[in-house]
C-alpha cells in the first residue's frame, strides 16, 4: 500500500502529496488519506506524475462524475472529459492564450457548479505561467463581523457570457459560442456565502470571473460591494502561488478556491489537461 506523504505549502492551504504513484492501482486507503488531505487543504500538488489521458480521468473519477464543458472547441474528441489548455491547440482543439488569467472559480455560471478540477501539466514555460490560488474560507473568516453579517443571506448573480465575449475579443482565435451554447448557461443565483457541504465551513463563493451583481441591490451597489469582496478575497496572506514543472498535477476544491493564471511569453509553449469533477447546487 502506498503511504502517502503531506507536506503543507502555505499554513494551512495547499499540500504537497508525496510517495503517490497516480498510473498506479491505487488502494481504497491510500485514496482515503488524499480525500482527507483535500478537504483539509483544499489544494493538492502532485509532483512528478506520468500519466496518460486515460489514467487521468481514472483517477478523477474516483472522487465523483465528470463535467463535460459547454465550450466544446477545447475537448479532445474522443476523450471530452479531457478539456485542453494549450497555446498552441492539441489534435483540432482551439489554441487558449489568455485562459483562466482572471480571478475565478470553474463554471460558477452553472446552477450546480464543479466539485473541482485536476489540472495536469505536459509542458510549461520557462518562466511564468504559475497559477495563484486563493483560499475562501480563509477570505470569509477574515472578514470584519458587521460585513459577514451583511453578506450571509445575500444572493449574487454568476454569468458566463459576458466574461467569454471579452476574452475573445482579446484572443481572436476564440470562437465565438453559438446561440445553442449560450442557452446552456443562462444566468444563475448563488449565496455569498457558501457553507462547504463536508466540513460545513463558510466561504466567500463569488469571483471576478462570473459574478456581476447582488440579488435586489442596485447595480452600482452591488458592484462596489462585490469589489471589495474580490479585493479581500486575493490579500497575500490569503493566496498561494504554484510554480509549475512539467507533470505536476493539481486538484483544487472549487467550492471554496479560486485561481487564476499569471502571464508568460506566448512564443513559449504552455500546454495541460483539465478534468472538472460535478459538484452539487451550494447552499
């Protein structure tokens, strides 16, 4: 049986997963003590891994289904739950350049939004690149008690459109989503403050990336109000900052994280896979 190794990276969030072989057989224990580690750090890194696609979804089935994503340009065709970020594309898949680089959490457009995300890493480059990830219970824990009681009833409104249209006036080789797309991901409403289904903590469940505004409160307020959330939520104290190498694997729990990608030289090649595991509706 493999024993594996936790090595905590920033206080309590994000670990190091060590002595795991994830192309291996893996025994109910061992899978038990990383399911444990991911609820108590809620980010995961496995360095080292050698993984082929199928051994990939494998491994992300065993902690629930798999999302398919609506954007179906990045998924490799025989393999969708395999959703392809590259700058340079992967066997007809469109190239990404400016993917993730915003704060967000994946697919809170959705009423049921992902459990989390596997991220694997084929190739990286030399410089830039890393990937920031925010804890959000450490966000709403950290708040003053008058805004935690202001907010913990509140409800905000997540979007997918509108973050995508900008994006791809930014990347022309984005395409554009088809109306039949776009039906899929009507807006959604979601509490604030989201308690985490398994260990019951609080968390700040809006992001830069999907919400734009609060249930019942005039836009502009709910603006300013979702500003200084966001602002909060990416404090130093609260973000850790991953440094990729080639076949690093991540897994983050999205009902309480977010992240976002930092800028790199695009002449370099920055290629990974994503597999996205169903979630439930928060609460």
């Amino acid at each position: 049986m493999m024993n594996p190794g936790v090595t905590p990276l920033r206080g309590r969030f994000a670990a190091e997963i060590s002595g795991v072989d994830l192309s291996a057989p893996m025994e109910d224990a061992t899978f038990h003590r990383i399911r444990e580690a991911f609820l108590d750090h809620l980010v995961l890194v496995f360095r080292g891994q050698q993984l082929t696609n199928e051994q990939h979804i494998a491994f992300s089935r065993r902690f629930g289904e798999l999302e398919i994503h609506t954007a179906k340009h990045w998924l490799l065709p025989d393999q969708p739950e395999i959703l392809v970020l590259s700058n340079r594309g992967e066997r007809g898949t469109k190239p990404i350049v400016n993917g993730g680089a915003y704060w967000h959490s994946d697919i809170t457009y959705k009423a049921k939004p992902p459990l989390g995300s596997l991220l694997y890493a084929l190739e990286v480059p030399p410089e830039g690149g890393d990937t920031l990830f925010a804890d959000m219970h450490a966000a709403y824990e950290s708040l003053d008690e008058d805004t935690r009681a202001r907010i913990d009833r509140l409800r905000a409104i997540h979007r997918y459109a509108d973050r995508y249209r900008q994006m791809a006036a930014e990347d022309r080789e984005r395409p554009a989503l088809t109306g039949e797309q776009l039906a899929q991901v009507p807006d959604v409403e979601h509490p604030v403050v989201r308690t985490h289904p398994q260990t019951r903590r609080k968390a700040l469940f809006v992001n830069e990336g999907f919400t734009v505004g609060i249930v019942g409160m005039e836009q502009d307020e709910g603006r300013a109000l979702l500003g200084r959330l966001f602002d909060h939520s990416v404090r130093p104290e609260h973000v850790y900052r991953h440094r990729w190498r080639a076949r690093d694997l991540i897994m983050w729990d999205n009902r309480c994280t977010m992240h976002r990608a930092t800028d790199y030289d695009a002449g370099s090649t920055r290629a990974m896979h994503r597999t996205t595991i169903c979630g439930d509706e928060p609460y």
